[in-house]
C-alpha cells in the first residue's frame, strides 16, 4: 500500500487583529478614558433610539479598541515607574 502524504499551508497572521494594534503616537490615559466616557454615552443613546445591530456592533468595537488601548497605556506608565 502506498503512503500518502498530505502538504500543510501554513498562513501566518498578526499576533494582534487589525484593529486592536497600536498607533504610532500613544494616546494619554487620560484622553482614552475621556473616549471612552463618549463612546459609552453614544451607546447608550444608541441603544435609546433602539438603532440596528451593525451601529451598535461598530459602537461595541471602537469601545472594546478605546478599552484595549487604555490598558496598554496603563501598562506603559506604571511599568516604567516600577
């Protein structure tokens, strides 16, 4: 009986998605939580006017980008201070 081999592709990607990696200027933290504030009030209001899925949906990423980028922020300031 023959062996059969079988070719393995192998697509490399970004550790990090696309929308979650940083800037080249780094935000303050004290500007990503003043986004934040904002981007959490327009949900709200969003979520008020009962608006469809796909607004919410992109609402949703630019908070969850705000949130990630906020904790890089703090990880940076307060491991240089240590």
């Amino acid at each position: 009986m023959p062996m059969m081999t079988m070719e393995m592709s192998t697509v490399l990607r970004p550790a990090t998605p696309s929308r979650f990696r940083r800037g080249r200027t780094p935000d303050t933290v004290e500007s990503l939580l003043d986004e934040i504030g904002c981007l959490t009030a327009e949900r709200q209001r969003l979520r008020e006017r009962g608006v469809d899925a796909a607004r919410l949906e992109r609402n949703r990423v630019k908070l969850a980008r705000a949130q990630w980028k906020l904790s890089h922020a703090l990880i940076e300031r307060y491991h240089h201070a240590a």
